[in-house]
C-alpha cells in the first residue's frame, strides 16, 4: 500500500480537490467560459456572504459573554473585533499581494 493512502489528511485533501475538479468540469461544460465564470462569480459572493454571517454571529456570542460578565470587553471582545478584522482583510490582501509578484 502506497504512502499517499496512509495519510488521512492527504486522503481528505485529494478528496476535496476532486470533489472541486469534478464540479468546475461540470459548470465549464455545461455552457462554456461565461457559464463557468459565472458560476465562479456566484459562489465567491454566496461564500463571502456566509462567512459575513458567521463573523457577526460570532461577534455577537463574544459581545453577549461579555455583557454577562464572562468575559472581558478589551481583553475578549476586542480581539474578536481584530480577529474578524483580519479576516476580512485577507480577501483584499491576498489579491493585492498577488498582483505585486506577477508582471
């Protein structure tokens, strides 16, 4: 038996990049570059929509431990703000970056 299937990272790994190829192939066939291009547009917004979500539920947990009194409002709830704020920043940063090391 091969080392890549001993691995349960690796197996989970190349199980979602086929999972992945297997539905771009399928969008891309389907209608050609514009639909895969759509389609491609479509799920960054979906997906950016649901990690907003996710931060201000998250927020709102940390806020609401602290209005209890289990937590701290600088210490907890300003380093959940910076947290969010960071990864927010990533989706600005990461094509910003990119763009420096490519001509």
């Amino acid at each position: 038996m091969s080392q890549l299937n001993k691995t349960p990272r690796r197996r989970t790994t190349l199980a979602i990049s086929g999972l992945a190829l297997m539905l771009t192939g399928r969008s891309a066939s389907a209608g050609g570059l514009a639909a895969a291009t759509g389609a491609a547009s479509a799920f960054s917004v979906w997906s950016l929509g649901i990690a907003a979500v996710l931060s201000v539920i998250y927020l709102l947990y940390e806020g609401m431990k602290c209005w209890t009194g289990r937590g701290d409002w600088i210490n907890d709830f300003g380093s959940s703000c910076v947290k969010v704020a960071v990864t927010g920043a990533v989706v600005v940063l990461a094509p910003y970056l990119w763009s420096m090391f490519t001509l």
